[in-house]
C-alpha cells in the first residue's frame, strides 16, 4: 500500500473511508487494559492523527502500549470517518511497525517546556507544537517571497557572502581566513601578510548584498537578494542574530514611492499568502503566543500604509516627548520606542517614513534637492517597529562622489560601484528587508533565536 | 504613460499597435542623416526593442544620434507591428531621454569579448548576452526548485553557514573569527584561546547542512536546503568555486530508492521549467555555447534513468580498462572520465551508480547487508559526469557508531546527531545537488566562474 501523508488525509478529497498507511512519530499515547489512542505526527502538516489500536486487531498491544513519546511508527489500517467527534476521522490499526523506538529520558515528555530548555535541544524541538509551526510559517513565507517577486518580474540574484571590501563597518564583521592563527605569514614590519591568505587579501563575511544587487539590477531592471547576511555585533537581544537571512530588492527607472509601493505590495503578498497556507499554525500562535495576531495581520493585509515625512513625524513626536526614555529633535536617531508609538498610537497602522536627515544615514541614499535629507524610508509596522529599511540610491557620480569624501570613503574602493554611475546609469532604488524580523512579526514570537531553525548568537553556534 | 517592460511588449496580448513607454538601455546604435535605430534592453528578457528615431518626429536627433552604447534612455512613442521584419514590431519615438548617458570608454563596445575580459568587469558583464542568459537561466532555475519542492510539501530548511564542529574536513573550511589576528589572545601554553572569540570556540563556514537537515528531516518528514556553501579547497579549476550554492534534500520513512526517484523527478521538473520558460536564453547556448545542448536537455527530461551497482559499473570499466588514464579496480573512486564513458557511451543517458565501498564513503551512509558497501549513489549525466551525491543515513545507533570509531570520529562531536537516532529512528536519505553544476550542464557553459554573479575563487574576491 502506498505511505499517505497526515497531510494528505486531511485534503477533502481524501476523507473518505478506506485502507491506509500512514508513517509518522507518537506526541501522545495513552492505552487502556485493551484500547489505546495514538496522536501521531509526521511533520507533513500541523494537525496529529489519531490513530486507534486495539487488543485482538492489532499485534503486539501490550508492547505498543508501553511505547515511548517520541517512538517512529509505521501504521497500517482504515480510516474512519468521525463526524461527531474533534477531528473529523481517525485510523483504525491493522498492523502497527515500531520503526524507531524512544525511551523514558526523551527530552520532549508531554508537558510545557521553557523555551530556553528547547533551545537546548534545537535538533529535537522541530518536533514541539511552537517551533513546527515557526519554522513551517518561515518556509512558506520565503516560498510566498520568491513567488512574489517571480510574479512580478524579478531576477533572483545570488550576491556574494564572503566580500574584500573592508571598507564599510568593518568592526562588526566576521573575518574569513585560512592564514594559520598561531603563526600567521607576516611582512616585513610584522603585521599580517593578508596576500598569502586564501583571496590573497582580507576578507570578511557581507552584511548586505546591496552594492553587488544594484550592479544586477542595471542590468535586469528589477532584481532581488535572498540569502544570509553576518553581523559581528556584540549585542545579546531578542532581536539580534549574528547569521541570519536578509531580502533586497532592488528596482531601476525606479524613486522611493515606486520603492514603497513594492515593499507594501511585497509585505501583503507574502503575509497573505501564510495566512491562506497555514491557518492552523496561525491560529495556534494566535492563541498561545500573541493573542490579537490574527486580527493584525488581516488588518495589515487590507490597509493602506500611511506615509509621512521624517519631519512630520518628528513634530509629532515633539509634542509627547516626556512620554520617551530616548530625547526627540530633528537629526535624532528614531528609537523603537519612537517607531512604535508613531505606527500604534498616531497611525494605527503600517507607516513608511521618508526623507531622514542626510547625517544619520548610508552613503548611497539620494540627496533631496533641500541638501539636508536623503530619499531614504523606514517602514514601521505594529508591535515591532522597523520592519523595512529603503532608499533611492544615489545615481549622481559628482554628488556621489562629494557624499564619498564627506564620508571619508576612498574612491579606489568604489570605483566599480562608481563605473554603475559612469555608464548608463538610471534612477534606481531598493530595501532591506531581515527576513527573522518578518517572521516574528507573523508568528509573534518576541525572540529572533526562536525562528531560526539554529541560532547563531553571541557566545552561542551549537548544532 | 505607464511604463511597460520590453517582456511585456513581447507578451501576445501586447503586441497591437499604439502609444508606449520603455525604458533601458542601448545595446546598439546606427544612424544616418535623418534615421536612427538603437537596439534597447531593459533586462525584463533576453530579446531587445528596435527603436526607430527619426529627425523632425524627436527632438534632439544629432545628439541622440551620437549616444554612446550603454546609455540609459526613457522612451516615449508608438508600437507598430512590423510583420516583414526579423522582429514582431518596433517603437517609433515620439520623444527620448537621456536618464543616464555613457561614455566611449565604456568596455562593452559592440564586438565579441572574451569570458577572461568579461570576468574583471564583473559590475557590467550582465548586461552582455552571454551573461544576461546565464543569470536569468540561475534565477529561473531557483525558482523551479522552491516550486517543485513546495509542491511535494517539502519544508524549506535554512540550516546554518557558521558552525562549530571542527571534525569534518577541518582542512578545507575558512575559519570564522573577531579575534585580532596581529595580537590574538592566547591561553598559558601558547595557544590561541578561542574561548575568547565571538562564539566562544572555533567556527568555521560550513561544507554541508546535511547533517542540520537531517534534525529538520525526522520532524518535518520532508526537507530542503538551499543556501550558499564553502570549501576551501585550493584547487584552480574551472569547476571549484570557493562559494557556491548547494541544495540538499533529506526524506524520512525513505530508503535509497525513494532518494533516486527524488532525484530524477527533481532534475526533470527543474530542466523541464527551465526550458518553457527561457526558450530565448536555451536557443543562444545551443547556437554559441554548446552545440546539442537542447537537444540533451530535451533528452534528460523524457529519459527514464538507468541504474546500476558500483560493482557492475567497475566489472563494465574494467573491460575497457586501456582507454582510461587513472586505473580501474574494485575499491578505487571513479574518476570524471570514467563516469563519463559510463554515461556517455555504455548507457548514453543519464545513469544512477549505488552502493559504493564503504571505504571511499562519508560515516553517515547506511552500511549495506554485504557489510563492504554503503547504500550510495551518484547520478552522472552526459558531458558532466557526477552532477548528484547522495545517500540512505545510517539510521541503526550501534553500527552508526561502529562507523565512527572505524572512521576515527568522536562520539561527544556528534551527541545531538546521535540523538537522532535515540529517539524515533527512521530510515532517511537525501542528497546534495552543486546548483552551479547544474546551471553549468543546463547552459553548457564550461567554467563555474560563468555561472556565478561574482565569483570566488583561490586568489580572487573581487566586487
């Protein structure tokens, strides 16, 4: 007989009743003298089966009985129908295989673990109720990203993760070498000797594929990154990885409203495309993690985002400001707290910033003809602030080049991202969007170590 | 206007005569007295637009007749159908601007580079022919990957690139550190004290998520990687990349069997999406790349695979033995030119190879009934020989563990790994598919440098 998945059972067209074999692993067993119940999962869907067995139909009771959480099972039997009970059929043994047994001391018993004890057991805790879910919901997020922008028209562009340009924050990050660290090949005036490493030269792990995207993009129009992306901050938060997946677009003949435009159209697709896919998952974080989730992101998917200047929303600010811990005046840095209250209690919804000071912001972000700001957009979302981090580039070699020198960047470092300008070059634009904070906002899990599958942290790379 | 992409114009619906907007760049441009024709491309697909300018119909006819290749242009004016011409229609300009000029030295003069040149202008080579099909042919074949694996309700795994287990092929990975290597920190022996770096011990990029997946795989059922790969191999080759994307299956309650069938509906869906969807890009490579290369593609995809043992593979060398450089005999590792001829000239179609000596295997593949093979196989594919590696895990923890200590591994390194196989063992197996390798047998392009936006390799981390 042909392995159905739990999944496929569920599909309509597949209840009926009839013979099948399921394989998959016990999340409970609890048996009587002569009838036992089974909730058995086999990863293909949220929802367990339940699945009968009884003394006489089945061989083996009293052993099947004593079996472990944990144990993988294969079974053979009829399913039937229950319409007046929870789950709408169940399965009935004939013949139940022990493919892998468990023991006693199986971390995952049925009661609530902490999830920093799961954390712990990050290769076993696929298998608990939360982290399926977060990590189900995250596959079909980066699926619905990928159909979105394949839909739409864009190249899906592979941007190199180990890069030799140090010139961009280089102490946060991760060196790549295969120089012998305990004696490493040095020059004449005893610093390393970077030439006999693997590239020849330095090198260190990207964090941000953005350069290498707008190279591609003025070429294929529209392009998009998908890939890890490093950061060696030393900052021990909810939010903070130090490997974790990052999304870039980035679009040609393009300005920052057709940049919103896409993130807003990006952001529904995808959020709608999960909670088409997989509302048992959503349910279950509605109820258990974040109550009032739902609600968000249906709201989210039928909203039109606001838009507001950085000043506006500054001015806005100002005029609360004893409600903040960090000062609000213009040039300041917009804190989370400051992101919040703008999209919770002045929007009640999504809203995309625009026009920070030139000061507090990246080196390629097109100067606005005032001088001071650059067209660059943080979008902020409900419960969590900034979600989106955008901006027009700057398609000007000479005010490019005079934002390089104010910077203090050295041209000879650029000079191939300078040559985009040199040649054809097109207004252009795009947006990082950190595909663990997406997460979190759609499962309101509050820490990033909790949506990925292995945590890369501070102090922390177990598994 | 709207503006329309030139893959728009092409779409049948599109193709009826009136007003239009494009943007893009020039490809080609001639002009006589009054009459100008520039070849336009915009990236949204791989055919250009012939735009006709004509003096006194646009204004600026002299200036715009002395564009340089490479110029960025706005187009505004008529579609007419051209039913006689090599080209469905062509867009008569009402007007044309200038978004970004370009100069004569740009280095994509219209005449034939070489790869060699094209590879140091990295930045701008998408925008050639040659690489414009090469990248789209990459992103449409990622995408036929998500596609086909979503649709077999595989769950996508984003396993971890920074890892701490320094047992594998420590030899060929790059470390990853924050240490100050001028002065590291160093323990009372000398040696450097790793304690001290930013994950608390040696990390390096990973080789392979295979063993990440197979945590994922005995919760989910079904899985998928794919994500970049390193290997810091010093090899100069035009098949080695330093970075490379790797996808790697893994699928429990699943034996050997299930894996090749995996594999060859996978590479059939992939190549059969490909060939739909970029019949332009296909039908270059087949004129300049690879004479046939259609023909085999359209050959693998209505193929039924053959399969066979090692140990026939072997007795069937052996007989031809003389036409070989590297030797044949039972035990040895097949050598490309030996896959090849299997392939090529025996089967003439793409061929599965199981069941290989232990003794040339990884320790995680399942130990065969004979005791001296593994259940193993590569697929090898006409021109390329191996192109996947795959593998049914060792499931069983006793002989799991008979493997390790034979292979000198230790047991406290692979606990968690272990573990799998403590609790609710399955059979499982997957596999691992080099994606440039198949980008490389899709186009027929010969060097992996090609196939990769930008490329690393010994010596090289440019852009």
């Amino acid at each position: 007989m042909e392995r159905k998945t739990i999944a496929q059972l569920y599909r309509a067209a597949e209840q009926k009743e009839g013979p099948v074999k399921v394989c998959g692993w016990v999340r409970t067993l609890r048996a009587s003298k002569s009838l036992g119940f089974i909730e058995l999962n086999d990863g293909s869907c949220f929802k367990n089966l339940q699945v009968v067995f009884e003394d006489g139909k089945v061989e083996g009771f009293k052993e099947l009985s004593k079996l472990n959480v944990g144990s993988a099972l294969m079974v053979e039997g009829t399913l039937v129908l229950t319409p007046d009970a929870r789950q709408p059929f169940e399965v009935h043994a004939a013949a139940i295989e022990v493919e892998g047994p468990s023991t006693p001391d199986y971390p995952l018993q049925k009661k609530r673990h902490s999830v920093e004890f799961l954390r712990t057991i990050a290769h076993l805790r696929p298998r608990t109720n939360l982290y399926s879910a977060a990590f189900r919901v995250r596959s079909v997020a980066a699926y619905a990203l990928h159909k979105f922008f394949n839909e739409n028209g864009f190249v899906y562009a592979h941007t190199p993760l180990i890069t030799g340009s140090d010139c961009e924050g280089a102490g946060e990050m991760f060196r790549v070498t295969t120089l012998d660290m305990q004696d490493p090949p040095r020059s004449e005036d005893g610093s390393i000797d970077y030439s006999q490493d693997f590239f020849g030269k330095e090198t260190s792990l990207t964090v941000s594929g953005q350069l290498n995207a707008e190279c591609m993009a003025l070429a294929f129009g529209k392009v998009y990154t998908f890939g890890p992306t490093f950061r060696a901050e030393n900052s021990n938060t909810p939010r903070h990885a130090a490997e974790f997946w990052m999304i870039e677009p980035e679009i040609a003949f393009a300005d920052l409203q057709d940049d919103m435009d896409l993130a807003e159209a990006m952001l529904k697709s995808v959020i709608g495309y999960v909670l088409e896919q997989c509302p048992d998952e959503l349910a279950f974080f509605d109820q258990f993690v974040d109550k009032g989730l739902l609600e968000r992101l249906n709201k989210l998917v039928n909203a039109e985002f606001s838009r507001c200047t950085y000043t506006e929303a500054v001015e806005i600010l100002e005029k609360v400001k004893d409600r903040f811990e960090y000062p609000v005046y213009w040039g300041c840095d917009l804190q989370t707290e400051h992101e919040r209250y703008l999209t919770e209690q002045v929007f009640g919804q999504p809203v995309f910033v625009t026009d920070y000071p030139k000061e507090i912001k990246a080196f390629y972000m097109r100067l606005n003809d005032d001088g001071k700001t650059v067209a660059a957009t943080d979008l902020l979302v409900p419960g969590v602030g900034e979600i989106i981090g955008g901006s027009q580039r700057e398609e000007r070699l000479d005010v490019l080049r005079e934002r390089m020198q104010e910077m203090g960047l050295k041209e000879e470092d650029y000079s191939w991202y300078m040559d985009l300008r040199r040649f054809g070059s097109a207004k252009h634009a795009g947006f990082g969007l950190g595909f663990e904070r997406l997460i979190m906002y759609i499962t309101g899990i509050q820490n990033i170590r909790d949506v990925l599958p292995f945590p890369r942290t501070t102090g922390s790379a177990e598994f």
